[in-house]
C-alpha cells in the first residue's frame, strides 16, 4: 500500500484542497432539479486531470422501455450526469467510483444552526446540506483521483469516475442512463455515507400508499357514516403483526426487514366522520428471495375479507416505491480489500457489512453483474434531517482508504 506513504508527506496541503473542494460543493444549491449547480464544479476538476469526460442525459422514454426499475415522473432538462474515464495501462482489474450530485431539501430550516447552502467547519466537523450524503464522498473520490495523477501513481486498469442525478427522488435513474450507456468495470463503489464501513449488500425498500375509504357525516350522528379511520384500524394492527413475522427473518449482515407507516390523512378537524384515510406504508425487505411484497398485499386483502364493508368499497393501494435489495457476498476479494484498506488507514479492525436502506448499488449488482459495494464518510444516521455534518478526519481517512482502494484493485506500473 505504497500510495498510503506517498499521501502522507504531503497531506497537510492535499488535506486543505480536499475540504475546499468539500465547501465548493455544498455551497452549490443541487436540490432535485439543480444539480448542474455542483456538475459545473466537477467538470471544471476533472478538466484538469488526464481522464475523458461526457455528459450522460437520462432518456426518461429509453429507459422506461427497457428497465423495469426505471422510475417514472421525472424529466432532465440541463440535468446531466458527469462521467470520466480514466485509462489505465493495461493488464489491471477496472473500478467504478460512483457518487450522485442531487441532496434532499433541506428539512425543518428553523432547526437548522447554519445556512444549509453555507458550508461551515466547527469542532472538526463540516456542516451543510449534502456535507456527507454523498458530496464528501464525492470530493473524497475527486480529491483520490488527482493525488494518484500528482503522484505519477500509473494505474493498470482503468477508472470509472460517476457523478449522477436523481438518485434522492425516489432513485437510480442517473445511474440507471449510465449502465445504459455501458460503463461497466470489474468492481464498483458506491460512496453513500457508512463510517467507512464497507458494506456489500443493502435492504430493499418499498412504499405504496393506502387509501381506506368511508362515509361522511356529522361527528355526532355516528351512526348515519363510517369513519375511514376506525375502518383503517385494525389493517394497521395487521400490519404490526406482519412486521412481528418479518422481524424473524435473518441476514449475515442485514438488519431484519421493518414495517413502519411513515404517514396518516383523516379527517378535517371538524366535527365530521372522515371518510377517506391515507396512510404511507414503508417495509424494508431482504434480498433472500421471500415474497414480501405478495405477503403485504396478502394482509391489505384478508383485512378486506374480514369486513363486509370492503365489499363495495375496496382498499385502494398505490405503490410509492419499490427499491430492490442487492447482495455481493462479503467474503469476496473486493469487499475484503475494501476493508483492509480501511484498516491500514484508520487503524481498527474493519470487515464487510451491509447497508440498512436503499442506494444506487442495486443496479450495478443487479443488472450489470458488478461486485459492489458502498463505502463513505460520515454517517447515514445524520443525512436528511437538519445540521447535516461530516467530520473532516473521517473525509480525510475517505480520501486515502480511497486511493488506497484504487491501487490496490486496479494494480499498478512499477
């Protein structure tokens, strides 16, 4: 692990340049739709490295046709992914470093402590929206990528560089126009913030919301409606106990599937019956093979059997999302060296983990056949939701376990 020495004597100043880079980009406003905000920052970077830069435009009709993961109601105007090919010498495995342009909105702007667009450094911490879901994976990968050129560093194999959009909006159609477009390589990073913990498998999640209707009337004339609400009851009491049964079901390194209902509509505050409820419904869900999905749709419809109402006035059920799961077994030589380069980096024992949510992984593991996994600094415990942060030695040890990660896999000219 040469390149580890080499960072060392000079990391002061890289180190520097790397947070700089970091601010520049939360500083851009690339909310869903904004992203060619920070895109023009990353190709006015990578213009001055030696790689081949394109611009990939997700055909919203192209892949609807072929992908049935693509997600549907979204358009692409100046919203262009940003990819870079750097070539390697020849004889080396090839990797794909991926990262998505696009953050949340930022969430409950009183309870924020700075501007979500004012990137800040405090107590060895750097705040803002997209600080580490993913631009501190990103700028960590960027920074990695110009250090090994600096350091006359000659990969064998080449390098896949993604900047992708519309991954936070229901997900994946950036990356998706990607693997359409036909980058593929040996191996692939996705750098969705895990503590540097590499993690080769993600839960899949799916949300769909249902409607439960009823009949209006006066609050105190009950008996002249039906309350939504109450009729909505026990299909969430139902669903309670299913996600009971689910929380049976084990992974080596996922966490058991949930059921959570996010949201509930009813009622006006009136003195009315509500006659229309609706609730969010989100389940995480293995990549073990189990109809999870069939079994939910089983519980919306024994809850309807069970009730004559339902009869003429069925539980509607729309899907919201459906994020597929992925496992690349962790014992394989990727994520294992993953894990040693983190080791040589922070010092402690690190082993292959998974995720406990969704990601962009799914596609290169799922459609492209690619060893995958998802490694980045900071924490997904603090991403969407307000005072967003990445701690800055951690963004460092990113940088390093990342180019550390790049010789390593792609093999190097002596």
């Amino acid at each position: 692990m040469d390149i580890l020495k080499r960072l060392s004597a000079g990391e002061r100043e890289w180190a520097v340049q790397a947070v700089d880079l970091l601010k520049i980009l939360v500083a851009r406003d690339t909310t869903d739709y904004h992203e060619k905000n920070g895109q023009a920052v990353v190709v006015d970077y990578l213009e001055k490295l030696d790689c081949e830069i394109s611009l990939i435009r997700p055909d919203p009709q192209k892949l609807a046709a072929k992908y049935k993961e693509f997600n549907g109601g979204h358009t692409y105007e100046d919203r262009d992914c940003v990819v870079a090919v750097f070539k390697g010498t020849g004889g080396g495995r090839s990797i794909l470093l991926n990262s998505h342009m696009d953050t949340v909105f930022p969430a409950a702007l009183e309870r924020w402590l700075t501007d979500p667009f004012e990137p800040v450094e405090k107590d060895g911490s750097i705040f803002g929206l997209g600080a580490c879901d993913t631009k501190g994976g990103m700028a960590a990968v960027l920074t990695a990528l110009r250090l090994i050129q600096e350091n006359d560093v000659r990969l064998k194999g080449d390098v896949i560089f993604e900047s992708v959009v519309d991954e936070e909006a229901g997900g994946g159609n950036g990356t998706l126009a990607c693997i359409d477009a036909g980058y593929k390589a040996d191996a692939v990073l996705v750098t969705e913030p895990n503590m540097l913990e590499p993690a080769s498998a993600h839960v899949g999640s799916y949300a769909a919301v249902i409607t439960v209707y009823g009949k209006s009337a006066h609050g105190n004339l009950k008996w002249e409606g039906v309350s939504a609400l109450e009729k909505a009851l026990p299909l969430m009491n139902r669903l309670t106990e299913l996600e009971k049964k689910w929380n049976q079901r084990k992974s080596d390194i996922l966490p058991s599937p949930v059921l959570t209902i996010l949201h509930i509509e009813a009622g006006d505050g009136s003195i009315t019956l509500p006659d229309v409820c609706k609730m969010l419904v989100n389940f995480t869900y293995l990549p073990d093979g189990y109809d999870y999905e069939g079994e939910f749709m089983g519980t919306v419809r024994r809850c309807e059997a069970a009730d004559s109402w339902f009869a003429d006035h069925p539980v509607d059920v729309q899907l919201h999302h459906n994020v597929s799961p992925y496992y690349t077994s962790p014992d394989g030589v990727f994520p294992m060296l993953a894990a040693q380069c983190v080791s040589a980096v922070t010092g402690r024992e690190t082993t292959p983990t998974g995720l406990p949510c969704g990601a962009d992984a799914r596609f290169f593991a799922n459609l492209g056949g690619m060893d995958t996994i998802v490694m980045g600094p900071g924490s997904i415990s603090d991403a969407h939701k307000p005072n967003e942060y990445v701690r800055v030695k951690d963004f460092i040890d990113a940088v390093k376990a990342y180019a550390c990660l790049i010789c390593e896999w792609c093999g190097v000219e002596q």
